[in-house]
C-alpha cells in the first residue's frame, strides 16, 4: 500500500497478543505500527479472497442451471 494520511485508532488488544507483537516488532527491527498496517491490510486481502469474483460464481450458476442434471449424475 502506498503511503497515505494517517488517522488514529484508538482499540484495545489481548494483554498476551500486544506482547507478542511487540516481541514480533523488536526481534525483526520495526515499528509496531508497521506491523498493524501489515495485519489489517493482510485481513483485509484475506476477507476479500474469501468472496467468490461475481463473474465465477455468474459462470457457475449458468453452468449449474444448464447441466443440473448431469451433476447430479457425476455425484452418484
């Protein structure tokens, strides 16, 4: 991502992840923010994976429509 205004979050985090993090922070030589911008972007990428493309899954219900029958053939 490329660097952008900056707001602040103000949140609450488990005791022992915080702890992990900053560990995490320390031992590779960055700064804790780094980290967070690193995990909520790679959430956000995850979730968005998660979702099927609205074109596959249109593919897949005009597929599923036209040879129903014959799926349900292979499953047997």
């Amino acid at each position: 991502m490329a660097s952008q205004a900056r707001k602040t979050l103000a949140t609450q985090v488990d005791s022992e992840i915080l702890a992990a993090v900053h560990d995490l922070a320390q031992s590779e030589g960055r700064e804790l923010q780094s980290l967070v911008d690193e995990a909520l972007a790679d959430l956000i990428e995850k979730r968005h994976r998660a979702r099927p493309r609205p074109d596959v899954m249109a593919a897949y219900q005009s597929s599923h429509a036209r040879f129903s029958s014959l799926y349900k053939k292979l499953a047997e």
